[in-house]
C-alpha cells in the first residue's frame, strides 16, 4: 500500500497545506561580526505570522525600521515587532481589518522606497489610528527586548544582580574617567 498516496488526501495534509499557503513568513540574516549574532542561536532567524502575508509583514518591518531608525540595528529587533503586531492581530477580527487597512494604505512597493520617501509618506499618515497603534507597539516592543539592549549596551534590569551601586554603575566605558579626588566618598568602604 502506498502510504503518500494515502495521506495526500487526508484532511490533515490539506489543513496544513492551506495553513502554509496562508501563513507568511518573515526571515533574514544577521552578519557574523554584528554584536547580535552573539545572542541568537544562528544567524538566520525567521518570524512566523499567523495573519501577515510575507509582503504585508516587509511594508510593516519597513514602517516600523522609519518610526524607530537605528542604521544597526538588525531587523531581527524590528522583526519582533512585527510579530507582535502580527500577534494583535490575530486575536481581534477589528485589529486584523484595521492592519489589513493600515498596509494598503502604505502602497505597494513600500519597502522598497528610500527612507525618506518613507518618512514623507509616513508624516502624512501619522496623526490616523494606524500609525499611531503601530509606533505605540513599536516604542513598547522594540525597547524591551534583549537583542535591543544588547545592541545599544543597557544590561537589563539590576534588581536580581545586585542593584546599580556596586553592579554597573562605573561601567560606562564611553566617559572619562574620573579622578579619585573628584570621585566623593565610595559608599563601602
């Protein structure tokens, strides 16, 4: 008996055909030398998205890269972002409608305009209810994730480590150092 023959037609192999065909994905690269690839398993990384077709998620990966530029900043960071979005959506018929709505609204061809086309077409758009959910969830998103962090140095929260005073607190490498007779009286000592 042939066994593929069998599961071709099963409902099963259907749902998880239709289910590919739906869902998009989004995936990149982060470069070998990037301070990032230190964090990530591998530096390839993919989103799964459960209502943003491929194309949709790049117009929104590259709104969102316009609202919060960091020329470093690997999109796998912004890429959370758009699954969070992603995420929204899919828990709210009226949330999906008003994304699907927001990214027409971009254009087709988005993603592929310079930044400053970008920047222009999203300064007309920036007082509607579409861009102001998307910068919302990107400044809470995109700000609290780890990759983030690492990229511009902030270690985290200080709590669980000890707190800023002996943890932290001298480690900024980007200042002058300060003269012992300047420094004031150290709290232990």
């Amino acid at each position: 008996m042939n066994t593929s023959a069998t599961h071709t037609g099963s409902p099963q192999s259907a749902d998880r055909r239709s289910f590919v065909r739906v869902m998009g994905v989004l995936s990149g690269v982060i470069a070998l030398g990037h301070p990032l690839a230190a964090l990530l398993p591998s530096r390839a990384w993919a989103v799964e998205l459960r209502v943003l077709p491929s194309a949709q998620a790049a117009a929104l990966l590259a709104m969102i890269r316009t609202i919060a530029p960091h020329d470093t900043l690997d999109d796998a960071a912004y890429a959370l972002v758009v699954s969070a979005v992603d995420g929204e959506a899919a828990g709210s018929t009226q949330a999906r409608t008003d994304l699907t709505a927001g990214l027409a609204s971009l254009g087709d061809g988005f993603a592929l305009l310079p930044e400053d086309a970008r920047t222009l077409h999203l300064k007309a758009i920036e007082n509607g209810a579409f861009f102001q959910s998307v910068r919302t969830k990107t400044l809470t998103t995109l700000y609290s994730n780890p990759i983030a962090w690492a990229h511009f140095g902030y270690e985290g929260e200080s709590f669980s480590k000890g707190g800023y005073l002996l943890r932290g607190f001298n480690d900024l490498k980007w200042l002058p150092d300060v003269p012992p007779a300047d420094s004031g009286a150290l709290p232990f000592g």
